[in-house]
C-alpha cells in the first residue's frame, strides 16, 4: 500500500472480510482506523476481528451516539467512558489499536486530546495528595457524588475514604487517605461494596468530554450568552440555561454544547497516530451517511430552533463530509468493497478477494436423506474434506461445543475441540479430522479462496439466529436501596404494633448515650420510636394491588385480631396444600423414557446458552416425566427468562413418545405466539402442532378437533377453548398452562381434574417471594428461573425532558430500520390526542391505540395487527401484555415516566430489546426541576439499570407481591391485605413448617437495653438511607459469621470504626445468642445483667440453679425464667454478656 494513494479490496463482506483485515493487520502490524457506514456493521465487523484476533487484542469500538444533541437527552455513561477511554489508549499509545467506528461517530466533535493529558490524576499509595483535591478533581471532571459508587461517573466521599469509578477502571476505586497522604488504593466489587485487590495506581481521567470546573463553565457561559445575543434567543431560556451549567454538574443536553468549553475542539482523527492506516468499509455507503448525518442534524436544529431551545448550529458539533473526506485522505488508505469493481482509484492499486458464503446451507442439511442434522452434517464435512478443506465449526458458547462433541461422538465421528484463536495458522491439520469445534463471537461462515480452510457457524447449521448481546455486570444495591429500603412517608407492619407509617431516622439521646431510632406514627397522632437495632421487628407494608389500609393505634385491639383471623387461613391453606401433595404422590401415572439422541439434537437446535436456572428448570422436568408420579410443576420466571424453552424440551418429549399435547394461553394473541413459537422450532420434526381459537373459522375448528379425536394433532395450543367437552384427545400426556391465575374459575377446576391423571406444567412471568418458594418446598415443586441470560441484549436508556423533536427523532429511527414503537401514556382520556399527535410528528407511522377500556375483541384486533407488523406505533397505556413477545418492537417511548412505579417501567421497558437489533427507552418528564426526590431516585436506578435482567428477584419485587396473590387466591390475598403480605407469608412459612412437624430454631425478636454508646454516627456515615439500609442487614444478622463480614466491610468502607460501632457489632452478636436461646430481653449495665427466658428455651435450668445455687452472691434464678449475674468489677460489659451467655448454652 502507497502513502500517497488508496488500495482498494473487492469481492469480500461480512467475516471474510474481518479475516483479510486481520491477516493485514497480523502481517503488518500497526494503528488502524476502520470507518464503517454505521454502527451496526462497526459492531458486527469488531465481533468478527476480535474471532480471529483474540477478545483481549486491539480491537476497540469507538460507539457513536444513538441520539440526537437536539434531542436534549444525555447518551448512556458508559458509552461516554468507552469513547474516553479509547481516546486515552491513542493518545497513551502503549500499543498499535485497531479502532473501528462509524461514520457518524467519525464526525463528532471531541474535546481536544491536551484536555484529556492536562486533567489526567495518578492516585497511588505513598503520594501526597489532599482529599479535598481529589473531590475537587472529580467535580471538575463531571462526576456525580453517589451515596454507592456503583457506575461510571460516581464517586462517594466518607471521612478518610474516597471511592469514585472512572472510565479507565474495570471496577470502582477505593483510595483511603492518612492525612495528607493516600495510605491506600484498592479496587472493590460495585455489587456488595467490598474491597478486592490492592492497586499500585489508578489513573483518572475526567468521566466526561468537556470540562465543569469554575474558570471552564465561566468560559461557556460567556461564549453561550454572546451566541443568544448575536442570534436573538429567548432570555428566559438562557436564563434556564446559565443556572443549570452554574450548578457545576452534569444535566441532560450538556454534551451538546461541548464546543462552548474549549478555545478549540477537535476530533477522532486529532488522537491517530501518525502514519495510522485508514480502511474505509464501502466507501459509497459511508459517504452517503455522512451526508445524511448532516441532514439529520440541519433538520434536528431548525425544529429544536423553532422550539425555542438554545442549541448550537451543526457545523458547530459535527464535521462535513467534506472535512471528514480530507481527513481521511491524509493518509494511507485501504477501501472495502462487496463488489470487486473495475475503473480503480487513481494512484491506487486492486487487490481482489474471494470467499464462498453458505448461504442455504440449513435448507441443503435439512434436505439430506438421514433425517437427520447431524449426519447431513458429517456428509457435508465428508464432502469438504474430500475438497481439501479443514472444516471448523464455531459455536458461541462451550455448552453447545460441548453438547456437539457428545452428538458427534455418539455417530463415531472424528472430532477435535480445540482452545486456540481461529488465526489461520492455528489451524493444525490432521488426515483424521473431519471437524473442528471450537467457541467464538463469528457472526458467518465462510471458505476463503486461498486457504484450505472452512468456517461454519451454529447458526448456518440449526437455523435460528443467536442473539448477540452486550454483557454488563449485574450492580444491584442501587436497586434495592430503590424498592427495600424506607423512605418517610412509607407504610410499615411492625409484628406487635400493627400497621404505622415510617417518619425517618431519628438520633435521640438514651441516659448519656446517643442512639439511632426509626419514628413510626400510628392513629391519633401516637408516636412510637423504635430502636433501629431491631428493625427485625417490622416490615415495608405491601398489599394486593397496592392496598392502603388504615393505621392501627397503639395499645388497640384491632390489630391482634387481625393477626388471629390470618392465623387462622393460614393454617387452613397450609393443611390443603400438604394433604394435595400427598394425594398427588400416591397417584400413579405414565413414566416417559429417558431422553434419547433425537431429544439431544432438538436441543441443541436451542439458539441460547441456557442459563443454570433454566437448565435446573428442564432437568427438574424431565426428571418429574420420567416418574410414573403426575408432575404438577410452576416452572416460574421473567418474560425472556427461558420459561417457554422448559415448556418445548418437555413437548418434546412427551409428543415424540406418542403422547399429545395441550398447551393453554389466556388470550388469543399468546396462542399465535406460541403456536409461532412450538411451529419454528418444530419445524424439522414429524410433529403436527396446530392452534384452536377464536380466529379459526368454524369448519376449521371442527377439522382440528376431528384430527385431535383421531390423533392426528400432537400439540393443541389454544385458550380455554381447548379444555371444553368437545376437544377430546386421543392420548393426552402433557398439560402446558400459561399463566393459570388468568383463567377462570371453570377452566381452574378442570385443570385441578386434569392433575390427578396427566402431567402438567404451569408457566407465570409472576415471581413468587422467596418466602414463599421456601415454605411451599416440600408441599408444591416449583422451578425459579432467576438468572437472567446471561449476555442479555442491553437497552439504551434515555431520560429528557418532553420535546417533539425528540419523539418524532426516536420514531423515524426505528421505523428507518423497519422496526415498531410502544408509545406509553397512561390517561386514557386523553391517548387520543397523544396520537393525533404522534401522527403529526410522523406522518410515514401507522399509528394505532389501545387501553383497557376498549371492547376485548376490538383490543385484541389492535394487538394482533401489532403482532403482525401491521401497525407501526402503538399508543397505549400500561396494557401491554406481560407475555408478548415481539422481537420487531424495539424503541418504547414513556411519557411522564415520573408518574410510574420503578418495577412499572422495569417492565414497561422489558417489552422491547428482545431480538438482535439494539432496543432504546425513552423517559419522558414534564421537565428535570419539577422532579420530586422520590421519582429522581427511582428514574436515576432506572438510568443505571440499563440491562434487562439486572436482578429479577430484587427489581420485581412489587411483582413478587402480585405472585403471591396469584399463588395463594383471592381469599387469602384478602387476608394478606390486613397484615402485609410479608408478615402474611412468614406467617405461612411457620404453619407449614409446624404441620412438617419441623420446630422453630430461634425465638422471638430479644429486646436489649445497654448503658453505652452503640450506633452508627451520623460522622461514620453520613447518607441516611445507607444508615438505615446497614441497620437493616445487622437487624437480619443470625450469628457471629454474619456480624464480623458486616464489621469488616463497615471498616473497608468507612474507615476505622468509632466505639459506638464496635459496642453495636457487638450487641448485635449478643442478640443473636439471644434469639438461639429464646431469650426475650437484656439489660446490661456497669455492674449487672438481667435476661429473661421464656418456657420454649432449650437450657437446661436445673443446671442453671445449681450454678447459683454454688455463687448465690454472685447469680441469681427466678421462677419465671429471669436470671441475674453481677459482673466483676474490672469486667467489660459487652465480654462479660457474651462470655456468660456462651457458657450457660454449652451447659
């Protein structure tokens, strides 16, 4: 390749052409930038590169923005701290770096590369370093103070200590200061806090590309006033506009006026190495876009404009095409083409390439004469070897290498499963190969013309396309500070009180110490200050759908009645459930056999790895069908946890075996999609699957129920349709109910017939509490599929203010890539007008509405006219159905996002980003100033909780609740309604366990009275909520174990403990002593202690008198379960408690 010209290759795309730019880059080695017309393809090419180079090579992807700068929305942090962070590996140059982005992220703007040298912090141990300079860096560098640091941009601050996490960092930073000296630097793990491995450094760089401290934001704000003055914008919304970049921290638009901090503002091609080579991706493709980009933009900036909005002009925030052109024609060039074309570049030369696609390849496999995958698979690899090509296949997950290794052993086929990157000279070939297997991110096969190779993908063989998703480490406490912890304001159940509403925090003075208290008021005006310590004692009120009962007063009646009628049902359901688990098991029904070849083929057909709940979940299926015991299994989990995959395996099985099948769905619109469903992936086998709703014509209805009396159908999907008289099957083996607690009545009972005599699985997309999983072990089997999978697609999420631009912008990108919209706005009387609205704004949309209101046929019309892709955007309320999976939706738009509960958008969102194409959220508000605390909190976890499964037990935990209702009915959903379902279902666990004859371990919760400090200062630790949320996890304690982690992490995470801390730890180790010896209360003082047992203790008390009766100066016993020792006089208190305590249990 000519400095001075461009080469050009034609004939190659897709992997092939990942494999020629990697054997360049293997033979010539050095800094490439590979410009691709969008970031689709940037990111398929980086996948393809990073097979043959290896995940931990130079491959990066340089992400453009998604959204708009007129759109008044922020792009996700951690695509902002993956820009950052490759801008930093140019400029640090530590190695050659194949970039490869897209031509719109190729024209932004970035802050020119001295800003990053210039505002670049080594922390390291040893170095002399106030703390207020390191918080004053960060603020300066636009990251955001966090009571957790758990994302990129955070940081948190507590006496000597500093976490922050920065866009270098895998994981967060602890740096603990000794006066003006850093003592430490450690990383520690986002999810529970702790601290890991001792770093020898860190290097900051600032988490976003302009800069907020003082003299920039002066500098912008003068450059934004003499803007509005020289164009005439409106005063008020410079005002606006002035006040919130004043404030020093970030807001939602702010990198849209990134020009205004820099004297001047660079761009990518500023941090390239010099003599970086320049691969242009179809350079027609590219220009083109960069060309439409520009239009976007001028189109994007007129309407912000006409809005009102004080927005910089495009030339200002983007390259043009011209400019981006000149740029890469400033040095040595490499252009890309499908088509190897004639009338070459001048000045260039042509380099022409082949390699044969397997395009058809599934249908020829399927098409060959065994029956079977497999050994059409071996011929085919026959045939190739026989051409002189070593075949590999590459497979995305070691399950399914693994999984193929045992499918291709079983024929006697050689194999070899190898470890190595596929580079081209890893490929050792050996006569006795017949394939290769091997695990990898290739999105195609391919055969390249000049080298006796052939790479095969699992997808070109079993059909469906793998899902490639984005991985992202789980952070939870964010979530669960969201949805567990007590804000004021919040109703609580406190076991002996009854049900109050929760204050605050209060620190209160007891004798001369100080202690934290939990402010609970009751009716009337009663007040009672619960010491935090026993938090135990009380739980977050939650009812069905949302019930607000009444508060009880203090001292009342009414409460401890309550408690006697839930008593009461409880013990009464419990009875139930044990005495139908045991006529179940003393039934006898058919026992399928064991899964043979034909089974292990169909699931290795599976597009997914499955997650280890969900495999649990098959195998705990399988195992019920291979009993002649009638299964009668809830197989439980989020929608696109895997629940229906459960459901196929054992289809499968039973259909394969001669049995039919029912499979029930609640509504018409599920029935098509999971007749869609058991249709694809059956689509290869000798199975008749068939549905029967309402959308059949009559005459069709009768010939399926005729086929179905003769035996003719294998698999009857349809409602309750399919349970009436006249649908009679020949030989039913296996039940599939969707969602049960959607049927009626009627249906219920004939389904609870059907579980003496068949198997049956029930699915629900409803958790069920963990409380309630536990005390049903045993009484119902149950399947919980938790795990989300494991690369979930992530969805970009954007919160901003409501504009039209921004709604017309989100359409017209998703509608350009053929894809559907959820338009979210719940107020019925007014969708409408919504969208008329949304009509105006795209006028190219097929819009529809639906709510809950409508007449049912009418609303299941408009469903299925989504389903089928006859409706472009759906204007709805929150009717969306939980179950729908509809892979084409992939942008939903909610309006007055801040009107909704946190579990409400987790889900709302859930109903996109469930197929290969990128899935984005819009949160719309009336505006960021109007926000109260409580929806910022909720709407900032939304924010960091970008990935779909980011903790189904804990984010669904309002949906748990529901699970319950459905599980236990409407009578006993009532019940809980009086107490709380939490207390309802501890209350359960104990019935159930007593009717097991199972004891209780611990007593009752003990109540302690010490004379001495024992807290968490407020100068410990400051943030209220993470006070409480760390009393919350003392008051769950059950033994030292757990005591000395939570002091452990306390120390790690704060600093030294104070003495208050220490004296806590240590009476929260007291307590749990207590609890296991069905203590009741403790009174220490300087002197003295005084316990009280109560008659369920395990002590042995006649040992107990002969001890005082040895020391009766000393210790003391009272008939009613009282005991009194006198410390001695140099005794710590504390020690001398848990000393005696532990000697009195061993006696």
């Amino acid at each position: 390749m000519r400095d001075d010209g461009a080469a050009l290759i034609g004939g190659v795309e897709g992997a092939a052409r990942a494999f020629a730019l990697a054997r360049l880059w293997l033979d010539i080695p050095g800094p490439t930038l590979v410009v691709c017309p969008t970031l689709p393809v940037a990111e398929t090419l980086c996948r393809d590169l990073e097979f043959f180079l290896g995940a931990a090579g130079p491959v990066r992807l340089f992400p453009s923005y998604e959204v708009s700068p007129y759109q008044g929305v922020d792009p996700p942090a951690e695509v902002t701290a993956r820009r950052l962070a490759i801008l930093w590996e140019l400029i640090a140059e530590e190695r050659p770096l194949i970039v490869v982005t897209s031509a719109r992220a190729l024209a932004g703007r970035q802050p020119p590369p001295e800003h990053l040298v210039d505002h670049s912090l080594v922390v390291e141990p040893g170095a002399t370093l106030e703390r207020d300079e390191l918080v004053r860096y960060l603020v300066d560098g636009g990251y955001s103070p966090a009571p957790l640091v758990e994302q990129v941009g955070d940081f948190a601050v507590r006496g000597s200590v500093v976490d922050f996490f920065g866009p270098l960092l895998d994981d967060p930073v602890r740096v603990e200061f000794f006066g003006d000296e850093i003592d430490s630097v450690r990383r520690f793990d986002p999810v529970d806090q702790r601290s890991q491995l001792p770093l020898t450094g860190a290097t900051l760089i600032p988490c976003l590309p302009v800069e907020l401290s003082a003299p920039a934001v002066e500098r912008a704000v003068e450059r934004l006033r003499r803007l509005a003055k020289d164009e005439g914008l409106g005063a008020r919304r410079l005002s606006e506009l002035v006040e919130r970049l004043e404030r020093r921290a970030p807001f939602a638009g702010l990198e849209g006026l990134l020009p205004l901090f820099f004297q001047r503002s660079g761009d990518l091609f500023d941090y390239l190495p010099e003599g970086c080579r320049r691969v242009v991706i179809e350079p027609a493709e590219v220009e083109a876009r960069l060309r439409a980009e520009q239009e976007r933009l001028a189109e994007g900036f007129a309407q912000a404009r006409e809005e009102g909005a004080i927005v910089l002009a495009p030339e200002m925030l983007c390259r043009t095409p011209a400019q981006v052109q000149q740029r890469l024609a400033a040095g040595p060039r490499l252009l890309c083409r499908a088509l190897a074309m004639g009338g070459e570049e001048q000045g260039g030369r042509a380099i022409r390439l082949r390699a044969a696609a397997h395009t058809g390849l599934r249908q020829e496999l399927c098409r060959g004469g065994e029956g079977s995958l497999i050994a059409s698979l071996l011929q085919w690899c026959a045939a190739k070897n026989e051409q002189g090509r070593q075949v590999a296949l590459v497979c995305r997950s070691r399950t399914q290498v693994e999984r193929l290794a045992e499918l291709l052993a079983q024929r006697e086929a050689p194999c070899r499963v190898i470890q190595a990157p596929a580079q081209a000279e890893g490929f050792v070939r050996r006569p006795e190969d017949s394939l290769l297997l091997l695990q990898g991110g290739l999105t195609v096969g391919f055969e390249p013309d000049d080298l006796p190779l052939c790479f095969v993908t699992e997808d070109e063989i079993f059909g469906a396309p793998r899902i490639v998703r984005q991985k992202a480490p789980p952070k939870l406490s964010a979530m669960l500070a969201a949805l567990d912890d007590l804000a004021p304001g919040d109703l609580v159940v406190h076991i002996d009180h009854g049900v109050g509403r929760y204050q605050g925090l209060k620190t209160m003075a007891v004798g001369a110490a100080e202690s934290d208290f939990l402010e609970i008021s009751y009716k009337d005006g009663d007040r009672l200050y619960l010491p935090a310590d026993r938090m135990a004692l009380i739980s977050k009120y939650r009812g069905p759908d949302g019930a607000a009962p009444a508060l009880d007063r203090l001292g009342g009646k009414a409460w401890a009645k309550a408690k006697g009628r839930v008593k009461k049902a409880v013990e009464t359901i419990a009875h139930d459930l044990v005495e139908l688990y045991a006529a179940r098991q003393a039934s006898k029904g058919f026992a399928f056999t064991p899964p043979d070849g034909a089974y292990r083929e169909f699931e290795a057909g599976f597009p997914y790895e499955e997650t280890p709940d969900q495999a649990q979940a098959i195998e705990d299926v399988i195992a019920d069908m291979i009993t002649d015991k009638p299964m009668d299994r809830l197989v439980c989990g989020d929608v696109g946890y895997g629940k229906t995959e459960v459901a196929l395996r054992a289809a499968f099985l039973a259909a394969m075996q001669g049995k039919q099948v029912a499979f029930l769905a609640p509504t018409t619109v599920l029935t098509e999609q999971h007749c869609q469903t058991l249709t694809q992936r059956l689509k290869d086998q000798p199975l008749v699957v068939e549905s029967l709703s309402r959308f059949k014509t009559p005459a069709q209805q009768k010939d399926i129920l005729e086929r179905l009396r003769q035996g003719k159908v294998d698999i009857l999907v349809g409602t309750h349709r399919i349970i009436q008289k006249d649908a009679v099957f020949k030989d039913l083996g296996l039940v599939i109910v969707d969602e049960e607690q959607r049927f009626g009545v009627k249906d219920k009972e004939r389904l609870k017939k059907m579980r003496r005599l068949v198997d049956v699985i029930t699915l629900t997309a409803t958790p069920i509490p963990r409380t309630l999983q536990m005390s049903l072990s045993g009484v119902r089997d149950l399947s919980v599929i938790n795990t989300p999978p494991e690369d979930r697609q992530s969805i970009k999420t954007y919160l901003s203010a409501f504009s039209p631009g921004g709604v017309s912008e989100a359409v017209a990108r998703e509608l350009e890539r053929g894809g559907q919209v959820f338009f979210v706005h719940n107020r019925v009387q007014d969708l409408d007008k919504m969208a008329g609205l949304v009509r105006r704004l795209a006028p190219q949309a097929r819009v529809a509405m639906a709510h809950g209101q409508m007449a049912e046929k009418e609303l299941e019309k408009v469903m299925l006219q989504f389903v089928h892709k006859e409706v472009d955007v759906l204007v709805c309320t929150t009717i969306i159905e939980s179950g729908l999976d509809i892979p084409s939706a992939n942008t939903i738009i909610i309006n007055n996002a801040d009107k909704f509960g946190l579990s409400q958008i987790y889900q709302l969102r859930g109903r996109v980003g469930r197929s290969a194409q990128r899935a984005y959220a819009y949160l719309f508000i009336k505006s960021e100033a109007a926000l109260s605390s409580d929806a910022r909190k909720r709407l900032k976890a939304l924010m960091d909780f970008t990935q779909l499964g980011s903790g189904f037990a804990i984010a669904m935990h309002d949906m748990q609740i529901r699970g319950a209702g459905n599980m236990l009915g409407e009578a006993q959903s009532g019940m809980a309604a009086e107490v709380g379902y939490e207390l309802y279902l501890g209350m359960l666990e104990d019935a159930v366990a007593r009717l097991k004859g199972e004891a209780p371990s611990e007593g009752p919760e003990p109540e302690m009275n010490l004379a001495l400090p024992a807290s968490l200062p407020e100068g410990f630790v400051p943030d209220a909520d993470v006070r409480l949320s760390l009393y919350k996890r003392l008051s769950a304690a059950r033994g030292q174990e757990d005591v000395e982690a939570i002091g452990a992490e306390l120390a790690d995470r704060f600093g030294p403990p104070p003495r208050a801390v220490s004296n806590l730890l240590e009476s929260v180790s007291l307590k749990a002593l207590l609890r296991r010896m069905h203590a009741t209360r403790l009174d220490l003082a300087a002197e003295a202690l005084t316990v009280q047992f109560t008659q369920t203790t395990a002590l042995d008390l006649e040992r107990l008198l002969d001890m005082a009766q040895s020391q009766p100066d000393k210790l003391r016993v009272f008939p009613d379960g009282k005991v009194h020792l006198k410390l001695e006089p140099d005794q710590e208190p504390m020690a001398g408690a848990r000393r005696f305590l532990e000697h009195i249990a061993q006696a």
